[in-house]
C-alpha cells in the first residue's frame, strides 16, 4: 500500500517516480517494461497501473486458451475441490478454466460459476426454487 500510495500521489513529480522506477527495478523487469512505467509516470497515467496490467493479462489469458470462471460458495473450496471444479468446467467449455472464488452463504451450498456470460448454477438456493416450483405446479 505505501507504494501504491506514492505512485498515484498526484503531489509526486513525475520526474521522482521514474526515478525511483529506475532505481527500485534495475534489471529485474524487461526493459520494455521499464519504459512503460516510466512513461506512465511522465504521463500521469500511473494510477491506471492496475487496470492496464488486468488487461494484459486478459489478453494473455484470451490467446492462450485461458477463462477465468468467477464460482461463488457456501463455504471455501480446497484445492482438490477448486481443481475438480476448473476441470468439469473446462470439460463444459472447451477452455482452460482458471477459477477465482468467491464465498457468499446465502446459496446455502453447491456452486455459481460464471463463465464469461455463461451461469452455471448448481446452487442449493437454485434447487430448492426449482422443487418448489414443480411442487405448486403439482
């Protein structure tokens, strides 16, 4: 947080956070990557850092073959339960699925995994709404 705090700081100089870009980083990134930051910084453009960075990734992800599936559970997934799931949706999708959880109670169990604008919901919530359903049709 502090850096962050200093990078977007509209108070800082541009010429002191590429600076500190420089030093901070030396050959530890690309040198394309360098640049970039330090155009940003010129720029006042730093405070995008995140969204951009989001975005190369979900270029990055796009060419490879990758979706990020967002599944919101009851409780938290172990591994062995996230990897069984990346896989059943990969399975579903034809993609690699990469899964980023979210834990919400209120679906009382089972899964909602979205898939880019594709729900797939296995929620208990969902199931007991179904059972109703069917049960007032009679």
């Amino acid at each position: 947080e502090p850096f962050r705090e200093f990078v977007e700081n509209p108070m800082i100089p541009p010429t002191t956070k590429r600076e500190l870009f420089t030093r901070t980083l030396g050959g530890s990134v690309p040198p394309l990557v360098a640049t970039f930051l330090q155009l940003l910084a010129e720029r006042r453009r730093e405070r995008y850092i995140d969204s951009i960075c989001e975005e190369a990734l979900r270029t990055l992800d796009e060419r490879d073959g990758i979706e990020t599936a967002l599944v919101t559970t009851a409780i938290p997934l172990d591994n062995d339960q996230s990897t069984a799931l990346a896989n059943a949706l990969s399975q579903a999708t034809g993609k690699t699925i990469r899964i980023r959880a979210d834990v919400d109670a209120s679906i009382l169990g089972g899964f909602v995994a979205r898939v880019q604008d594709t729900v797939y919901d296995a929620s208990v919530t969902t199931q007991l709404a179904r059972l109703r359903e069917s049960l007032i049709r009679g």
